[in-house]
C-alpha cells in the first residue's frame, strides 16, 4: 500500500512539474520617436496573429549558401494592436508631459497583462539613432517580454 501511494504522488509531482515548465510568451514592444518638431510617430505595438519561426528559416552553409525564399508578405504580422503614444519631442523640445503620458499608458498596458495572467519577465530596451551633424532622427524602443503557464 505504501508502494502504491508513493508511486502515485510521484507521478502526481513529475506530471505537475512537467506542466510547470510549459510556457507561453507575448512580447508588447513600445516604440517612442525622438525625432525632434513632433514629427515621428509613437506606438505600443502587440501581435494578435502568431508566426511559426521554422517557416521562414533555412540553414545556410558554406557548400549551401541559398536563402529561404519565403515572401515577406507570409511573414508580416497583420493582426495586431497599436496604441497611440506622445513623441518625446515638440516644436519647443523635450517635453517631459509626454513622457509622463506615456509612461502612463505603457503602465495601463502592463497592468492589463499582469490581470490577464501573464509575468513580466524580461525587459529589454535601446536606442536606435543617427547621431551624425544635425542628427534629426531616432526611436527608443523597449520589448517587455511577458510569459504565463499555458493552460
């Protein structure tokens, strides 16, 4: 009796800690300009339509050097949400009331995943600009990686 009920709690343990490790990920990547007069154009951008990676990979030898020839049309997500965000700049300069905007609704968007069920995992964030004379142009951008248990 005592062999049985040990057999069964393991397999009760092993199958709860191999359903633990089943995860899911979302990624809401936040897109803010730094292009200066207001002129760029500021999102948080989260796919609805998944893609499968394996689709659009081939691997690239030195014998075998071609390139999968996947469309880029297959590829582009079409389902996805966009909210608006401030730029960071105006006709005066930085404007920090944007800052704080968007902040503000970035915050909204992850609180809205944590009720959902998803963790903040990662965070992951850069600067993408020109940085030459008269630099005009530039995006920060910021990944926030959320993963939950698949259920």
């Amino acid at each position: 009796m005592k062999k049985i009920l040990l057999i069964v709690v393991m397999i009760v343990l092993l199958s709860f800690e191999m359903q633990a490790q089943q995860y899911e990920v979302k990624i809401v990547t936040s897109v803010e300009s730094i292009v200066p007069n207001g002129l760029g154009r500021s999102r948080i951008i989260s796919a609805n339509d998944s893609r499968d990676y394996r689709e659009f990979t081939s691997t690239q030898t030195e014998e075998d050097n071609t390139r999968n020839k996947s469309k880029r049309d297959e590829i582009r997500v079409k389902g996805y949400d966009e909210t608006k965000l401030l730029n960071f700049f105006n006709i005066g300069g930085i404007r920090f009331q944007n800052i704080a905007s968007n902040d503000a609704l970035i915050e909204s968007k992850i609180n809205d995943m944590l009720a959902q069920g998803w963790d903040l995992a990662f965070v992951a964030s850069g600067v993408e600009s020109e940085a030459g004379k008269g630099d005009g142009q530039g995006i920060f951008i910021t990944r926030y990686i959320f993963k939950r248990i698949k259920q």
